[in-house]
C-alpha cells in the first residue's frame, strides 16, 4: 500500500514538496468551498519532480467535458506525465445548486462524460452522440471537439468519486482508479466488491486498478484530542446541502450514527458551524479517519490494507497548525506505514 496527501491551497507546495520527499506516491487537490482543483495542482506541477498529481475531485457539473479533457492534458503534460484525473458527479445541490445543472441520471451522464474525455485525450477529433452530451449538436455544422495539447507520453489515468453501489461498479467498469472518503474498513471492502463486480462485467481484472480511500488524519498520543482536531472537516461536509440529501449524513446513518448526523445537519443548517462540530459523533471519527499514537494508525493501516486498499490518502485538518505541523502529520503517517508492514 502507498500514501497520497490531500492538499489545501494554502502551504499546497510546501506539503507536496515535502510528501515527494517522503516517498508519499500522489499529492491530490480537492475542489470545493475554498479552491478548485487545478490551479492548485498548476503551482504544485512547477515545484515537484517525482510525485503523481491528481484531482479529488474535479466536479462534472462544474465543467464540460471539453474543458475536462483540456485541463487534464494541460496538466498532464505541465507535469511530464504525472496527473491523473479524478472526477465525480458531487450531490445534488452542488450541481444544481452551484451550478445550474441538473442530477438527474447520474451514472449516465458520468458514463458520457468519461467517455468524451478519454476520446479527446486521444488528440483526434471527437463527434459524440449522447442522452446529455451532443458534439457538435446534430446540424449545427459546428467544428468537433479537438484537443491538440502535446502529449506527454503515457495516458491520462481517470478515477471515479464514489459512495453508492451502482457508482463504485461504474468506477470498476470504466475507471482506473476509485476515490472514496469516509470509510471504515469494512466498507472500503463491500466497495472493492462492488468495483470489482463493474470489472468483471467488462472483463477487467482488478489488477492495476488504484483503490484509494482518502481519510481524515490526526496523529498523536491523546486519540480523543485526535477526534477533536477532525471533527470540523466532518461537520463541513456533512453540512453541505439538504440533510437528506447529504452523502456522508447518510453514511453515518449507514453505520449507527443517525441521530448524531441529524443533529449534525441540523446545527449546520442553521449556520452553527462550532455546534455541528461538537454534535460529530467521536465513534463516527474513530471509525472512519486515522487517528491517535503512531502504533495505533498503523494497525489501522494493516485493516485497510487486508480491504483492498492501495494508496491510503492522508487528509490533515486544517486545525493542525501551520505548514510545519502538517508537515510532521505526514511524517508521522509515514512512519505509522513503515511499522505497518503494508509499505508499497
């Protein structure tokens, strides 16, 4: 198993530039209330060498997938090789919410959408006849599609955000490469089984396909200070949208913690950030984050690893202080990875 960081925008290179040293194997950009993904991912490009760069996730409603595939080929070639693109449909008040675009029949429009990026990452031009995506529309006698960035050599790999059943086998289907967040090991496991169900549906094996659970992480001696410092980054994403629209209120709900996650959307709902956060249930963080003495994570590292995991992506709460603090959370992960005995 390797590591991957998630990375902020602010201190982002000097997390990545650290990562890299540290032999962490993939620095991600999240998109969301405080940054999109690329630009972030453009600065990190110039201030490494080694380490890959992903997105985690480029939201689909937010770009076309012309603007996707260009992005991603700009990057991809910024970086000598080193993206990969993540995606993800988000939830539906983010795409329509945010921006004006409907959620109706997710997993088709994903299907499409991927399908056009690929095609165009090919740099031929690209016509595409589709329930959602029509390039060029029928008649307009428009230009296609046609992505003519150089190349960098190899493919641009696509991973897929995902929580639900029909999802995850999507990402098995037709992705390199899944993003999860928020997992126990016992569901990063039931969504390996899911993926590896979209595989066989096309004849894929699971064989160099990247399972990467992203978990929130805290590492020191006192695991309930640990909860503490995480329980905000829960509260923030539990709170987005609707409470019964929320993906990781459900989870919660999934895994015994209902009236805690609706009290959590609730207090968020009404703008009290600091009471959400005192609502997250701290059984819901232990269970679903890396948290507490160096031995501990590292025996949690073990479980994921047994789950099917193979890049673990470490997400330090913006509470942990400054550059250098975060900087030592990696260090600590790393060394929790090495006692672990699952080091890829």
């Amino acid at each position: 198993m390797k590591l991957g960081v998630n990375l902020s925008y602010q201190g982002a290179a000097e997390l990545a530039v650290a990562a890299e040293r540290l032999g962490y194997d993939v620095a991600l950009a999240p998109e969301g209330y405080r940054s999109d993904a690329a630009s972030v991912l453009g600065l990190v490009a110039g201030r490494t060498e080694r380490i890959a760069l992903g997105s985690a996730v480029m939201q689909i409603p937010a770009r076309s997938p012309a603007l996707a595939a260009l992005t991603a080929a700009t990057l991809q070639s910024l970086s000598g090789g080193r993206f990969r693109l993540g995606l993800g449909v988000s939830n539906p008040d983010v795409s329509e919410g945010w921006y004006g675009v409907p959620f109706a029949e997710p997993l088709v429009r994903t299907r499409e959408y991927v399908e056009i990026v690929r095609r165009a990452l090919t740099g031929e031009p690209v016509r595409y006849e589709g329930r959602h995506y029509r390039l060029p529309p029928s008649g307009s006698g428009a230009a296609p599609l046609h992505v003519i960035t150089e190349p960098a050599g190899t493919p641009v790999p696509v991973y897929l955000g995902a929580v639900g059943p029909g999802n995850l086998a999507l990402a098995g289907e037709i992705a390199d490469g899944w993003i999860g967040v928020f997992a126990a090991p016992e569901q990063v496991a039931e969504s390996v089984a899911h993926i590896e169900a979209g595989r066989a549906r096309v004849g894929k094996p699971m064989e160099g396909f990247d399972v990467m659970p992203c978990l929130a992480t805290a590492i020191g001696e006192d695991t309930d200070g640990c909860v503490d410092l995480l329980r905000a980054h829960y509260a923030y994403l539990m709170g987005i949208g609707a409470p019964e629209r929320n993906f990781y209120i459900a989870l919660a709900t999934r895994l015994g913690f209902g009236a805690g996650a609706a009290e959590v959307g609730r207090l968020a709902g009404e703008g009290d950030r600091a009471g959400a956060a005192a609502a997250v249930p701290a059984g819901f963080v232990e269970l679903t984050a890396l948290t507490g003495p160096v031995d501990r994570v590292a025996e949690r590292m073990r479980q994921y690893a047994e789950a099917g995991v193979t890049t673990l992506g470490i997400m330090i709460s913006s509470m942990a202080g400054g550059t250098q603090e975060r900087i030592s959370v990696l260090e600590r992960a790393m060394a929790a990875l090495d006692r672990s005995g699952v080091r890829g």
